[in-house]
C-alpha cells in the first residue's frame, strides 16, 4: 500500500498543510481492511497516517484560531482605549462649558431698569439659573452612560464555538485510536518476524517487511507524543518519546555496522544522528513544560 501513488499523494498533501489527505487516507484504509485484513502490515500503515492526517488538521485549526485571536484582541483594544480617550475628551469638555457658564452668569448685569438689579450688581450676589445648569448636567450624565455602554459593548469578547471544540476533541481521540492500533500491528509484526527468522523458508526474505515496520516504530510512537502534548498531556508524551528514544540509536547503531571503518559520514548518517538528536529534546521540551508553569521563561 505504501507504493499506491493515493498513499504518497496523502503524505504529501499532510507535509504541504494541504486538504484532502483524511478522506484519501479513510479510503485506503478501508481497503487495506477489506484486502489485506485488520492486523496486517498495509493497515497498520494506513492506521497511523489516518491518525496522523487528523491530528495535522486539528493541529493547523488551533494555529488559525490562534493568529486570528491575536491581531483580534490588539483591535478590540485600541478601540477600547480610543473610546475611553473620547470619553474622558467629552467629560472635560463639558466640564470647561459649565465652569464658563458659571462664570458668565456671576458677571454683573449692566441692566439698571429695576433695583433688584442694582441691588445685585452693586452686592455682586447674582442667583444662577438652576434649570440651565440642571439640563447641562443631565446631558453630561447621559453622554458619559452612553459612553460606558460603548466602552462595556466593545469588551464584550464572543461565546466560544463549543461545537467545533467538541468536534477537535473527537478527531483527538480518533487520531491516537488510530495510532495505538498501528503501533500495536507493528510491535506484533516486528516480534514475530525476529521469532520466526530461524524458520523460515528459502526465499521468503523478499516478502519480510519487518525492517520497514521496525524503522517505522519510533515515528509511530513520536506522533503519539506529537498528539499527548497538543492535548496538554505533557507525561503521556515524554513517555511516548522516551521510548522512541533507543529505537533512534539502533537505527544509527546499525548504519555505523554496515558501513566500512573509513571514518567518512554520509547524508543517511547525519540524518540518523538528527533523528536521534531531536527525539531527545522533544523529551527536554515536554519535561520543562511539566516542571514550568504556563508564562514562565526557563
């Protein structure tokens, strides 16, 4: 199944982000299921690569939600300060308009037709119009309620989409069903070929896929983890990757054996040693997640 050019094409459309790889890899795999059996080697394939494809997708949502979350809150929050900006501008504007109101109103009326009049302006004492200044602070009392309403509708942030989380959570769930079934299907594999290396028959050798599946078993198990730590699920994932750990040294291991003692490093040795290099500090991370708190730099 691994040479089905649908097979190649999904793996593909999985490491280009691109649609389409969960339903080609739902076929395939049901294909495998139907021809091949529920155990055997060519499901085991499709298992993980389902489950990969899956966990890839939910894994690109939440990297969309993210950034769009990010640009989102630093708009929400500039337009939070620039309505609070006005609002305060307003207040203090209609505060200066009262006090200059006020001002005008003590100034001495050049009216001397009635002795009421000369009465106030010789003693200085003028009687304020409380209905003027009565209808100015009402106006500045709504304007600053409707301000808050402005400031309080703009902090308001939208419901979260429970639907669509309960849906990641299921593809979560089926995405390591369908890793640990591949997993399994490819220890039994391995295990029983080593077994029955001894007894087999002459020219069987061409049909042994065991070192294919065991090469196979360390990217199983750090998809695994790839999966316990987008689920917040930092133990489970250190201990997937710890276990990728010596199945990375064999496979340099058996390079160094099967190349001459000439001391030249080729492309296939320093991408072994990469392999074993990274699965280490997939552990490092997942540990200092565990030990630091979320915001803490380490």
């Amino acid at each position: 199944v691994i040479s089905d050019p649908r097979f190649r094409a999904g793996r593909k459309l999985v490491r280009t982000g691109r649609e389409g790889a969960i339903g080609m890899f739902a076929l395939l795999l049901e294909e495998s299921r139907s021809k091949h059996g529920d155990d055997s080697i060519e499901a085991a394939a499709c298992f993980y690569e389902y489950g990969n494809a899956l966990l890839r997708v939910v894994q690109r949502k939440a990297d969309d939600d993210d950034a769009d979350e990010s640009p989102k809150n630093g708009k929400d929050e500039m337009e939070t300060r620039k309505i609070s900006a006005a609002a305060a501008a307003d207040a203090a504007e209609k505060r200066l308009a009262m006090l200059s109101n006020k001002a005008e109103d003590k100034k001495p009326t050049p009216n001397d037709d009635t002795a009421e009049t000369n009465d106030e302006s010789k003693s200085g004492i003028v009687v304020p119009n409380d209905d003027d200044d009565a209808t100015t602070l009402k106006n500045a009392g709504d304007d600053d309620e409707k301000d808050k309403d402005e400031v309080a509708d703009t902090k308001n942030e939208t419901k979260p989409d429970t639907k669509n989380d309960d849906d990641d959570d299921d593809d979560i769930a089926l995405a390591l069903e369908m890793m640990e079934d591949s997993w399994g299907i490819l220890d039994n594999y391995v295990h029983s070929a080593t077994t029955n290396r001894k007894t087999r028959s002459p020219g069987s050798e061409q049909h042994d896929l065991s070192p294919w599946a065991k090469n196979q078993l360390p990217r199983v198990l750090i998809g695994i983890g790839d999966l316990h730590s987008f689920a917040g699920r930092h133990a489970d994932a250190v201990d997937a990757y710890t276990r990728a750990i010596p199945f990375r040294e064999d496979q340099l291991e058996d390079l160094n054996k099967e190349d001459d003692d000439d001391g030249i490093l080729t492309v296939d040795h320093l991408r072994r040693r990469r392999l074993a290099v990274e699965v280490n500090v997939l552990v490092a991370e997942e540990l200092l997640k565990i030990a630091a708190p979320p915001g803490d730099v380490v």
